[in-house]
C-alpha cells in the first residue's frame, strides 16, 4: 500500500472537464498530509495530451490509459478498468469530481473494492492519517464530517463543483507517464453510444458563474423573458425552481434544487423564487445571492445577501438596461 491520492481525469473528446483540476488542487493538499504523490488517471483514446496537461496542474504521475473501448464513457469499461489500476497501485485516497459521470463512476466502484463513500463534499482533509470529508446534509440545513474507520482503502470521496480553487498549470512541472492497456474487449461491453447531440445556446449551469433564475413569481412562461434578458446581459445562465419546471413554463434543464442540479456560482439572482427548502439546497452555497420578490417575508430573504422588495416586472428590466450601460453592451 501507498500514501498515493488518485485523482480520476474526466474527459470528453480530450478536453477535461473543469472539475477534475479543482479535484487535482484538493488533492495536492491531501497528498501533501499524507505524504505521498498524486497520480492522475487518465483514460480514453487519443487522450495522451491529457496525461501532461494533469501533470502541469499537479499530478506527479500521470496513468495512461489509451484503448478505443474508453474513447466516450462507459460505466463498464471505465469501472474495470480503474478498478484494475487500484489493485495494482494500491492508493490511500481516490477523489473524483462530483459531476453526472463522477457520481454514478464512484459508488459503483466503491461498491466493487467494499469500501465507503463520502459524496458531494465541500471541504476535505486529513485527521489522525484517515480522509476527513465535509458534505452538507439534510438538504443543505447542516454539515456532516465523514471520517473512514477500519484499513478499508483508497478512501473514496466526490467533490462538488466549483469549491475548491484549480491549480494554474505550470509548464515547467515534470513527472512520469505510465501507460496501461484497457481491460475490457467491446463485445465485453454491453452498453453501445450510437450518437451525441449536442445541445447549444445554453449556458451550464454547473459551470456557470452567474446564474439568474425565476420562480413562481414570473407568472408563466412569458416572464422568462426579463430573466433571460438579465442573463445575457450579465454572460451568466438561466435558472428555476422546481415549481415553474412542473407547471411546463420552462425545461427541466434549468431546474436548480434537490430534484434538480445542486449550484454555486459567484452570483446568483433569485427572482421570483419564494426560498423553499428544496431550492435552497441547490443554491444556499453561492457565494452572492440577490433576492428580488414583492414578498419581504419569503424565505429566500433569510439565504440572500442582498435583496430587493418589489415588483420584478419593473426592477429586473431597470437593472438589465444599468448593467448594459456599465458593461457596454
């Protein structure tokens, strides 16, 4: 065994989602209390660029994993084939992002070592030589420390999105690039990608660091468009709540919440949206929230570090054509 941290490298036609470098700088930290080295897992086809680009934010050691099974993401292949790399390289500590791939990849393959899971963790480190993870519990009301008793290792742990701050790549870091093969034949394989489509003109909202997002208060379908107007005067993405999703004022992509997607963008302006507990454990982390909503007692004002009372059919219009006067657009 080792005092390794693996570090899974998710990536989609060779370009790495941006949350694997926020893990690479979590687990720079984590390595360094234990010390040991980081050890980037790179698979895919064609992906040999990745495995330097991982060491350049961080990574020591860089396995690469080219093999035409791996070239999209598939649970089986990419299961064995990392459950294969921590039997051989016996890691203390495996953290993955937490996006849609990372948190079905994780417990499955947590499940195949019998090890334990900490999921969606905001903060994370070392006590006693064992992971200490932070994740928020009960919709997002309070914290809960997930310690890992017992010799079980690697450690696993999901991080959220947009916590933790990515290393700069330095150009001038080296290290070492092991190369293995896959594991898996494609007739192994019983899941097939028959085609992508891609979706366009919308911000993501995982990515996003501004989001604006309409409530109930919007009326409808046509009081999307003041929200969609701010939005693309600030270069942020729409939101909603639950509640305008299921009356069908707006697709369920835009949904933000427990049943939705879980955000924290340096800004978020909550309009219209009355602060229900299921909301708020999709947005309570932002770093900035505006509310705006005629209702001064809604319970969006408790979260929000700032907010507005008044008719949103007149103030998000006003702070639209201020924002474009400031912005110069």
């Amino acid at each position: 065994m080792t005092n390794s941290v693996f570090v899974w490298v998710e990536q989609t036609g060779g370009v790495a989602d941006s949350i694997t470098w926020e893990v690479m700088g979590a687990a720079r930290q984590v390595a360094g209390a234990l010390g040991g080295e980081v050890i980037a897992c790179v698979l895919g086809d064609g992906v040999g660029g990745l495995a330097q680009a991982a060491i350049q934010r961080g990574a020591d050691t860089s396995i690469l994993v080219n093999d035409a099974t791996l070239a999209a993401y598939r649970l089986e292949a990419y299961v064995t084939t990392l459950l294969r790399l921590v039997q051989e390289q016996q890691p203390a500590v495996f953290l993955m992002g937490a996006s849609s791939r990372g948190r079905e990849l994780a417990p499955y393959l947590a499940a195949k070592l019998g090890v334990g899971l900490a999921a969606d963790c905001v903060e994370i480190g070392i006590e006693g030589g064992a992971l200490l993870a932070t994740r928020p519990a009960l919709a997002g009301n309070l914290t809960a420390q997930i310690t890992y008793p017992g010799a079980a290792r690697p450690q696993m742990a999901t991080l959220r999105r947009r916590v933790f701050p990515p290393p700069a790549p330095d150009a001038g870091r080296s290290g070492q690039v092991i190369t293995a093969s896959g594991v898996l034949a494609e007739d192994d394989i019983a899941t097939k990608v028959v085609e992508f489509v891609d979706q366009t003109g919308e911000v993501n909202l995982a990515d996003a660091s501004i989001i604006v997002a309409g409530g109930r208060g919007v009326g409808g379908p046509e009081g999307f468009a003041p929200i969609r107007a701010l939005a693309e005067a600030l270069g942020g993405a729409v939101g909603a709540s639950r509640a305008t999703v299921d009356a069908g004022w707006i697709p369920y992509a835009h949904q933000i919440g427990q049943t939705g997607k879980t955000v924290q963008p340096d800004l978020y302006i909550a309009v219209g949206v009355s602060g229900a507990i299921q909301h708020l454990a999709g947005m309570k982390t932002a770093k900035v929230i505006v509310a705006i909503n005629k209702n001064p007692e809604a319970p969006i004002f408790k979260v929000a570090t700032y907010g507005i009372v008044g008719d949103l059919f007149e103030i998000v219009p006003a702070l639209t054509e201020e924002f474009k006067k400031r912005l110069g657009k």
